[in-house]
C-alpha cells in the first residue's frame, strides 16, 4: 500500500512540475498545485471513463450515465475523498516533493518518461474505448 501511495504521489509531483515548467515559459506559476490536482483529477476521470466504456461492452448494455447512477456516482466520491486527503486536506504532498527533488537526475528522468508514458497510455485507452463503444452501439442499433 506504501508504494501505490508514494508512486500517486510521485505522479502528481510530475505533474506539479510539468506545470511550474510551462508556467514559468509564459508568465509565471501560480495556484500550481490546484492545477496539477485538475490534471490528476483528469486523468483519474479519463481511466474511470475507460472502465465504464469496457464494462457496458462487457455488460451488452448502454449505461445509464448521470451524476446520481452509483456506477458514477461511488468512484467519483472515492476519488473527492482520495484527492481530498492527500491533497486538500494535508500538505503531505509537499514532504513527499521535497524528497522526490532529492532523488537523482537520471531517476528523476525515468520516472518522468514512465509518467508520461502513464498519461498518454489512458488517454489513449480512453478514446479508444469510446470508439469501440461507439461502434459497439452502432451494431446494437
């Protein structure tokens, strides 16, 4: 459970840089962890979008997807809740930063190309999850 916790963290201080690093190309950085927790955030919406996408292929069934379904509405609340503690609610994130800022550059480097390898992969799985699922339906129809 320790490493999931320190590799979330990790993703989220690579996302955290990411941003301090395009913000200071066009003007500066501000509310920099806000925008990284979006970008979490995002991704977290775009990998629970896949799951959904799979799931009503799976079920043979088109999903009835509003804000008050439990199928929605659960993992949105375990995610508030999850981002809430470890972001929002404590700025353990800024321990765990400090330590990652320690760790040497060809590390450092890695652990950016599997981030962003992690990023690309869900965005992709998203969109193409949503295309099977398109085309899924179109068959049903």
């Amino acid at each position: 459970m320790k490493k999931i916790k320190k590799a979330y963290y990790y993703i989220f201080y690579k996302i955290y840089k990411s941003i301090i690093y395009t913000s200071e190309m066009v003007g500066g950085e501000f509310w920099t962890d806000f925008k990284a927790g979006i970008a979490l955030l995002a991704l977290e919406l775009l990998f629970l979008g896949s799951f959904l996408n799979y799931y009503s292929i799976i079920i043979n069934e088109k999903l009835d997807i509003s804000i008050t379904s439990p199928i929605i509405l659960i993992p949105l609340i375990i995610l508030f809740v999850i981002n809430y503690f470890s972001f929002i609610h404590t700025d353990m994130w800024k321990e765990y930063n400090k330590q990652f800022d320690k760790l040497p550059e060809e590390k450092n480097r890695k652990g950016t190309i599997v981030v962003w390898i992690i990023a690309i992969f869900i965005l992709i799985n998203f969109f193409g999850s949503a295309y099977y699922l398109q085309k899924y339906i179109l068959k049903m129809y």
